[in-house]
C-alpha cells in the first residue's frame, strides 16, 4: 500500500516577548488612559459641534432670533437704565444711556424717550430731530406724535401741533399704547382748539374726552369747555360745567397723595366759583352769584390766602 505524503505547514515559533505587559507601578498606565479618554470626548464633542453648525446654516433664522434676543436684551438693560436715572434725577446719565440703547438698537422708543430728554432739558432741536426719528421708525408711534405735540405747543407751532395730535388720536385707535388714553388725547386736542379759538371744535372735542370710559376725569376740562361755551355767550353751559368741576374736585380731592395737591385743587375750585358767580351775574341770577362767591370766600379762608379773602368779602360787601 502507498503511504500519502503529508505537508506540514511549518509555524512559527511563539516568542515570548510578544506580548510586552506594561508596568502601572510608575503612573504611567494611568495617565495613557486619561489620555485617550480625552481624545475620545474630543472627537464626541466636535461631532455634536458640526452637526449643531450645519442645523444653524440649514435655517439662517435661528441666528438671527439668537442675535436679535441678545441686542433687544442689552438695549432693554440701556433703556431701563435710562429711565431709572431720570427718576433719579440724573439726566446727563439718562443721555448717556439712551445713546447705548440707541448704538445697540435704535427702535422708536428709544429715540422717543431721549427727546423727552432733550425737551426737558430744553434742547429744542435735538429732541425735534429724536421725535422725527421715532415718528421715521414707527409711523403709528401715538407716543411719538404726542411728544412732538408737546413741543409744538412750547414752540408755538400751533398748526403742527395740531397736525401731530390728530396723528396720535388716529395711531392710539389703531395701535393702542398703554402710557397714552383717548381721553387724555381728546381733552388736549380740546385744549389746543380753546388756544385756537375754535369754540365748537374745542367743545367738542372736551365732550369726546368725558365721554370715554378710560382713564379718570380731569375737573380741567369741565373748566375749560366752560370757557368756550363762554366765548360763545352759552352762558349757562359753562355754570354748569364749573360746577361739574367743583363737584369732580370734591369727589378726588380727598385721595391727592399731598397737601401740595390738595391745597391747588382747592384753589382751583375757588376760582371757579368765582368765574361762575360772574356769569350768574350777567344772567341777573344774584343770589345764586352770591352763593358761589360765598363758597369761594370759604375755600379761601381755608387756604389762609388773604389777598383772596380780601378781594372776595369785597364783592360779597357789593352784592349785599
């Protein structure tokens, strides 16, 4: 019988030094491994970094709410700033604020609230140019229509008054601020109407004003449509009205924070029983004239204002 042949695959010899066990006794184990845990987060955190990038590149927007959300946040903190130093009474400081505010973003209040500045300051020409800018950024601004009314008025601009607080009283019903009502805004363009001479738009416009249900009643303008009903010979229109405001007068009086207040109130209802004790006299109506002079001569002893008491016993002597 024929024997097979066999091959033998030859191996190799295992070395023992093939395997090399490292020694931890010296720290060096240790700090291999802290090494390649390092290395291992580093590629973790990179990957987790360029996918986030590429989600912020796939939608611009996302930047630019991040970006937005940061500069609205550092021209809030300017703004606020800014109108802490005011109440304080550190106007320099004010400015400085605004400025930042204006640096980081210039939106209409930002420019509105340093002309106020300005105009307080009596910088005419720059609170001018910040109201026109705030009116630029923001065309239905009410606030901003009805600080450049205010500043119209000091400067005697009188048509462009006008012209701003009929933009106010449209943008407020459009885009109500919160800072501003409608009732106030009537009663100012009534106010404005009086200084005018335009009787029938001023009363009318006083009589928008006390019709509206926000806000709280100013004895003023009950004085003031007086006026123009007086300017008109409706003589007994503005007796009532000074009436309404003595009575408006009497209902608030007790809840004005000061003495100071008070005391102006009450000097306010004085001239007023004053003005409608002359009317009555023009109507013959002598003892109501009377009695209105009387309670003007009361409120006037109240005030300890001597020069009034004098003046008003006078004409009560007359009437007598």
């Amino acid at each position: 019988m024929k024997k097979t042949k066999k091959t033998l695959t030859k191996q190799a010899p295992v070395r023992a030094n093939t395997i090399k066990v490292i020694n931890c006794s010296d720290g060096v184990c240790s700090w291999t491994i802290y090494v390649y845990w390092f290395i291992i987060l580093f590629f973790i955190a990179a990957t987790f970094y360029i996918i986030g990038r590429s989600q912020e590149f796939l939608n611009p927007s996302n930047r630019n709410i991040v970006i937005a959300e940061e500069t609205l946040v550092q021209s809030n903190d300017s703004f606020n700033t800014a109108k802490e130093k005011i109440v304080a009474g550190d106007i320099d400081g004010a400015i400085v604020a605004l400025n930042e505010a204006i640096d980081v973003d210039a939106n209409t209040n930002v420019y509105a609230l340093r002309g106020e500045v300005y105009m307080q300051m009596g910088d005419y020409e720059k609170a001018l140019n910040d109201f026109d800018s705030a009116i630029e950024k923001d065309g239905m601004n009410a606030i901003a229509f009805y600080d450049r009314y205010l500043l119209n008025t000091r400067l005697e601009n009188y048509d462009a008054a006008l012209n701003d607080i009929n933009n106010a009283l449209a943008a407020q019903s459009m885009k109500p601020s919160d800072v501003l009502t409608m009732r106030d805004l009537y009663a100012k363009r009534g106010q404005l109407n009086l200084w005018l001479k335009n009787w029938q738009g001023a009363i009318a416009d006083y009589t928008n004003s006390l019709a509206r249900a926000e806000g709280t009643v100013a004895p003023s303008v009950y004085a003031e449509r007086a006026e123009a009903y007086t300017a008109m010979g409706r003589y007994e229109d503005a007796i009532n009205d000074y009436t309404s405001a003595v009575r408006v007068i009497s209902e608030q009086i007790q809840a004005s924070p000061t003495q100071e207040m008070r005391e102006a109130q009450s000097s306010n209802a004085m001239s007023y029983f004053e003005k409608s004790a002359a009317l009555n006299l023009q109507l013959g109506n002598i003892d109501s004239a009377k009695n209105d002079l009387e309670s003007a001569l009361a409120i006037a002893i109240a005030l300890n204002d001597t020069e009034s008491v004098d003046r008003i016993q006078n004409l009560v002597n007359g009437l007598n």
